[in-house]
C-alpha cells in the first residue's frame, strides 16, 4: 500500500474523563446513562448531530420485542426509553401503542429528542459531530489512554480510565487490536438495507386492501406479483416491516442491498446511492400495486444505509448457537436475549435463516462477552460483543443492544469505584446493581441473589 508519513505533533488535551463511550446508538445511549447515573465522569462521542444509530441515523422504523411473548425480558434504561419515547409522541399514537412492548414503531423525530433529554439529565456530558479516529495505548499495551477525537474544533486528546465501544463496527477494539471476525466463513456479510419514511398514506385503505386480497402484512402477494411483471427485481418476496407511526405516515424496511462492508466508507457511499435508487423504484411499486399508497410521498431516507452485520470480537466468551438452541444461563449473565435468529441472506439467491425460541424463554448473555481479548479498561457492547455469527443475528436488535449496554456503563463504574480492571469487576456486585436499576437478567440468577 502507497503510504504518506504524518509528523508527530503535539495536540490539545480536550478533557480528562472517567468514562468515555464512543458511538450513540442504543448501546451507547445506555452505556452513559447507565455509567453517569451511578456517579462516573462520562462523555458520549457521536460522529452525528444526533443519537439513536440504526433506528434514527439509519431510519430503522420499529424496536424489535421487548418480551419472549410472556413477560418483559428488556427492562431496565431501555424500557424506560421505549416508555417516554411513547409518552412524548402524539395522542394518536399514544392510543395505538400504549401497551405495546413489541414492534413498537419509532418516531425518530421524537426519540432524538427523548435520548438528548435522558442522556444529558443522567449528568453524561455528550458531544456530537465528532468522530473517534484513532487510539492511544499505554506502553504495555493492555490498556488504552484515551481517544483522538477529530471534530470542526480540529484534532484534540481526550483521557479516560475506561472506554465503551459502542459503535457497532467494534472501530476501538480493532484499532487496538483485538481480533475479531467479519461476516461468514467465505467474507459474507448480511446485506443493508435503506429504510425510509413516507407519509400521504392512507392505512385504513391499506387494511381494507389487505382484508379483501387476502395479502399479509408483508404484502408477498403484492410484491411477487410486481417481481413476476419486472416491476420489482428478484430478491426478498416480501417487506420486512411496515411501521405505521401514525394512519398516514409509515416507516418502511424493504429490500437488500448486497456486498456492502460497512467499515468501508467506499462500501457506505455506493449503499446510500444505490439505497436511494431502489428506494425510488420500491415508492413507484407502491403507489401502483398496493392500495392505500397512490398517493404516497417520500419524506426522508436514512442519513446512512442500514447495516446489520460487521466486525464481531473476539472476547473471554463467544456465544455460540448451542448456547441459544440450549437456552443456557450463565453466572455472569448480565442480560437475557429472546429475540429470534434472524439472518438475512448474503446474496438475492440465498434464503433467510430464521429460528425462534419458544414463548417464555430465553437464554443468558455472559458478562464475558463484553470484554475484548487482550485490553483489560475496554468493553464491546452491542452489535459487535463477542458470539458466533448466528447469535449475532439475534444478538444485534436494539432492545439488546440496550441491555448490554447499560451492564457495559454499571460495569466501568463499578471499576472506577474499586480501581479495577474490566475483568476484576465482581460479577455478583454488577448483577446486584443492575437489578436494582431494574434489569433482568432472569429467574436462575434473581434467585441466586435472592433479589425479586
Ligand atoms: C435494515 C435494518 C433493520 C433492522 N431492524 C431492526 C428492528 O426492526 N428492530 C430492532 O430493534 N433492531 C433492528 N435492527 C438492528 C439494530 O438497528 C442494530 O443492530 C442496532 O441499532 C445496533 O446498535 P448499536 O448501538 O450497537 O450500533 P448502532 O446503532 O450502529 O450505533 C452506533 C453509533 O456509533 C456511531 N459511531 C460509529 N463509529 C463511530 C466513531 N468512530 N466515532 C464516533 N461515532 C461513531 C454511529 O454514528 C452510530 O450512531 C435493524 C438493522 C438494520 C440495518
């Protein structure tokens, strides 16, 4: 590779932190709060003006379940941001959703503003457009000083005792290098997608349709009809979701966009080009072949293509499919997953991989697989925490992604407090904790603790 020498220079310290997260997506967004409440000094870095990831960033239009259909199994920070985002949204929707713990659809207008109010009332300091782009390490290489971060502000240092790597892509932990492994056996990757949200639509027409043809939600028949006339090409037979944020405004996941390495910003650029070409082609399907979107008008496509699937650490454990076939419960669980296996194919010729748990049950997330092979004042949560590629097609949704935050922000805490490393932090002492800030990290484990 053609290289360039940079000079060494000497930049300015921004500010000294105990905690600093980088990446304000829902695992993030419950890492500082989680982090902050409890008494840490705590900075969240997001590279946008905004939090929320895939849900705001990338237009994702709905939370995954909350529930394994019996009982709330996601409680704690992320509950607690589900319920105001319902609270501060319209009456209407007010009325549609309430009760609602499933599929809740988001209004992204709303929950920007809800994660801004949480984040800053826990004390957590944030700063916004502002991007992570390299590491320092201490001399022995085990733990890492603090981050370079490159804003309009120009290049400055920021020190911490403890980091969160909360950017989906696992950027920290490969930059200090942590080993990780992207994708499939052969490189493949689940595809993007580029959700987006339109309004003008009429859903009462849109259910009177469905009443009458006989189509689902997802519209198959709709959608093979238009891929059977060259309207829509092959691929995925059917939407993946429709969130109907209010009867005339619906968030929208359809279709795939293949070979896309979201760790390349070559491979971002031709996604958000070719998203919005296919977003175009999928508005003209609906407006011609489903009732109700005659009229339909784009409002917004994500900032960024949808990315489901890059780096995933390698960490002190891997979940592995077994662990969620066999539902295992661990003693460092630090939260429970009911989500199901949720794989989306890696070309348009291949099939989804779907398995789901039965109702009522779920297995356990061990506190290992937050922490990165190697760096000892390091924690990986969400998308890229550490399990084989199947558990990350479950791992991954966001009411996840907030559980493991907020154990990832209890746990740095909990280190400063005591002067620990990451792996010396009291298992028993973390779970305690996050029980009492109402998480749930199942039955075996509040009964061992002998807390309710
Ligand atoms: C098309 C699609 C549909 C999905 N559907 C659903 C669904 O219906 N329900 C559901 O719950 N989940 C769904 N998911 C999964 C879910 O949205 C993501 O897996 C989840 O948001 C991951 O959360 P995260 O916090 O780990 O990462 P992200 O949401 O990706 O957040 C990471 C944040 O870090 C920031 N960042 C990254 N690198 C840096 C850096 N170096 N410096 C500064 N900031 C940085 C990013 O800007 C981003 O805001 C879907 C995903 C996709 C792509």
């Amino acid at each position: 590779m053609n290289t360039y020498r940079l000079q060494e220079e000497a930049i300015p310290v921004d500010r000294e932190m105990d905690v600093v997260i980088v990446g304000g997506g829902a695992t993030g967004i419950a890492a500082a709060i989680a982090a902050s409440r409890n008494g840490a000094r705590t900075l969240l870095i997001e590279q946008r003006g905004f939090l929320g990831g895939m849900g705001t960033v990338a237009l994702v239009p709905a939370f995954c379940p909350f529930t394994d259909h019996v009982k709330p199994v996601i409680r704690g920070i992320g509950l607690e941001l589900l319920e105001r985002m319902k609270r501060n949204c319209n009456e209407e929707y007010h009325e549609l959703y309430n009760d609602l713990l499933d599929w809740v659809p988001i209004d992204a207008e709303v929950l920007k503003r809800v994660y801004d109010d949480a984040v800053l009332e826990s004390g957590a300091e944030l700063l916004y457009h502002t991007f992570v782009g390299q590491i320092c390490m201490d001399p022995a290489g085990s733990r890492i000083d603090g981050v370079v971060i490159v804003n309009k502000t120009g290049r400055s240092f920021v020190k911490c005792s403890y980091l969160i790597d909360a950017t989906g892509d696992a950027d920290i932990a490969a930059m200090a290098g942590v080993p990780f492994h992207k994708g499939g056996e052969q490189g493949e990757l689940q595809p993007g997608t580029m959700c987006y949200l339109l309004t003008n639509v009429d859903r009462n027409r849109f259910k009177k349709y469905l009443k009458e043809s006989g189509d689902t939600g997802q519209i198959p028949i709709a959608v093979q009809k238009a891929q059977a006339s060259g309207d829509l090409p092959e691929g995925r037979k059917e939407v993946s979701g429709f969130a109907w944020v209010s009867d005339y405004l619906v968030g929208i996941n359809f279709g795939h966009i293949f070979n896309i390495d979201g760790t390349k910003a070559e491979d971002l650029t031709r996604g958000a080009i070719e998203g919005r070409r296919k977003v175009k082609e999928q508005l003209r399907f609906l407006q011609k072949y489903v009732p109700g979107f005659e009229k339909a008008h784009l409002i917004s496509t994500g900032e960024q293509i949808g990315i489901r699937e890059t780096r995933r650490i390698v960490g002190d454990y891997v979940l592995t499919q077994q662990d969620f076939l066999e539902m295992r419960t661990f003693p460092d669980d630090i939260a429970r997953n009911a989500y199901f296996i949720d794989i989306h194919m890696a070309t348009s010729k291949d099939k989804m991989a779907i398995h789901h748990l039965p109702h009522g049950r779920s297995h356990g997330v061990p506190y290992r697989c937050l922490l990165p092979l190697g760096i000892d004042n390091l924690w990986v949560a969400g998308r890229a925490a550490s399990s084989d590629r199947v558990v990350q097609g479950s791992l991954r949704v966001m009411p996840n992604c907030f559980a493991m935050g907020q154990a990832a922000g209890t746990a740095a805490y909990l280190a400063g407090l005591n002067g620990l490393t990451s792996r010396e932090v009291i298992i028993d002492e973390l779970q305690r904790l996050l029980i009492e800030q109402e998480a749930w990290l199942g039955e075996e484990t509040h009964e061992r603790l002998a807390v309710r």
